[in-house]
C-alpha cells in the first residue's frame, strides 16, 4: 500500500464514531463504529469493522455494516458474529490467521440486536423484533431478551417491562444471565430518560454457561 493509501485508510478509520470492541483470544482488537451523529438525529450511514493488531497496526476489516453493535468472538477465534441493529440481523464472518475477516454471511434475521453473547450450546442471547420499539404497537412487549440458534430459531425468551439494550453471562460459572433495560422514549427524549433513572439490571438462571470472547 503507498502511503497516500495508508493515508487516506487511516483517516477514513480515526474519522468514525466508535461504538463497540471486542479482544479475542490472540489479543487483536475488533472496534466498530459508523461516522453519522446519531443522537444528533442526523441520517444513517453504513459502518465499518476494524481491527487494531498486537503491533499495534489498525486497518479496515469490513464495510456496509447497518448501524453495528456488539460483537462477540467465538472460543476457537474462528468466528466473529456482529449485530446490524437497524437490519435487525446478526451477521456473521470467518477469522482468518492474520485476524481478517471473510465469509460474511447471515447468522440470524428478524431480530432486534444491540448487546450480545454467546453461549456454550453456540447459541447467542440477543433481543426481539417484536417489541414495542420496532412494532410500535401498545400490545407488543416493552423488552424481550431471546435466546436463539443460527438461523434465526427462538429457543427461550424473557419479556420485560421496558426495553433491553445489553445482556451479558456471568457469575461463578457463568450460567447468570444479566440483561440491561431502561425505558425508551425516542432518540429525541435521552437526556430526559437518563436524568429519570429508568435503567435496571435484570437477572435470571440461563441453560448454558458463557462462552467466547470478550
């Protein structure tokens, strides 16, 4: 690569608005992110994966993400799966030796992912699409924390009484699902929901134990 090409990578990567990261189990950093203001109302451009190596080097991975969110890694560092929150999909890519990612392809449709994990059955507890964020119908659940396998099959499901943006596996052995909820008002009413205190941590017993990376 010339270094008008270096150039013009690097800045195209230190020009985005972070969002998410995941390390894997050879120490590389996977960040993601997508360089429009969100909060600002301003209109959705794709993101980008990138990777930050343990020399230190940082190159673009892969583009046209829509809107990403968390990534996990699988235990073996073959895989990386990533939420595309507004295609409501997780999207799913090979791990090469030298930390690139190929194969992309779809790992679940129809869902409504923000944070993620991963369990040992190799499934992922995401959340639903069929909320009252994404149906804006007042019979629909506030929040709903799903556990699925690849190809998109609900397996069990925790409804909640406002919406679910991360949830995570832990506790001694790891079967300890935490699901974070607060209330969701629009784009427009943030600071008016943090300022409210609506956020909760939520708890319950999972079937299998946490896996992967982080």
């Amino acid at each position: 690569m010339g270094r008008s090409s270096a150039t013009r990578t690097c800045r195209v990567i230190a020009d985005q608005n972070w969002n998410e990261i995941v390390v894997d189990g050879r120490g590389n950093i996977y960040v993601n992110g997508a360089n429009f203001d969100f909060l600002g109302g301003e209109a959705p451009q794709p993101g980008i994966i990138a990777l930050v190596t343990t020399d230190g080097a940082v190159r673009q991975l892969a583009d046209g993400i829509d809107f990403p969110n968390r990534m996990v890694v699988t235990p073996d560092n073959a895989t990386l799966i990533i939420s595309e929150s507004f295609a409501g999909r997780l999207t799913a890519f090979d791990i090469d030796e030298d930390g690139s990612l190929s194969n992309r392809r779809s790992w679940a449709e129809g869902v409504g992912p923000d944070g993620i994990c991963l369990d040992a059955d190799g499934a992922l507890w995401t959340h639903s699409a069929d909320t009252r964020t994404h149906t804006g119908r007042d019979d629909s659940p506030e929040g709903a924390c799903i556990r699925v396998r690849e190809g998109g099959e609900e397996l069990q499901r925790f409804e909640l009484d406002r919406a679910g943006f991360a949830c995570a596996l832990g506790g001694p052995d790891r079967t300890t699902l935490f699901m974070l909820a607060a209330e969701w008002r629009g784009i427009e009413h943030i600071d008016e929901v943090v300022a409210a205190r609506t956020g909760q941590v939520l708890v319950a017993r999972a079937p299998a134990p946490g896996v992967g990376w982080p």
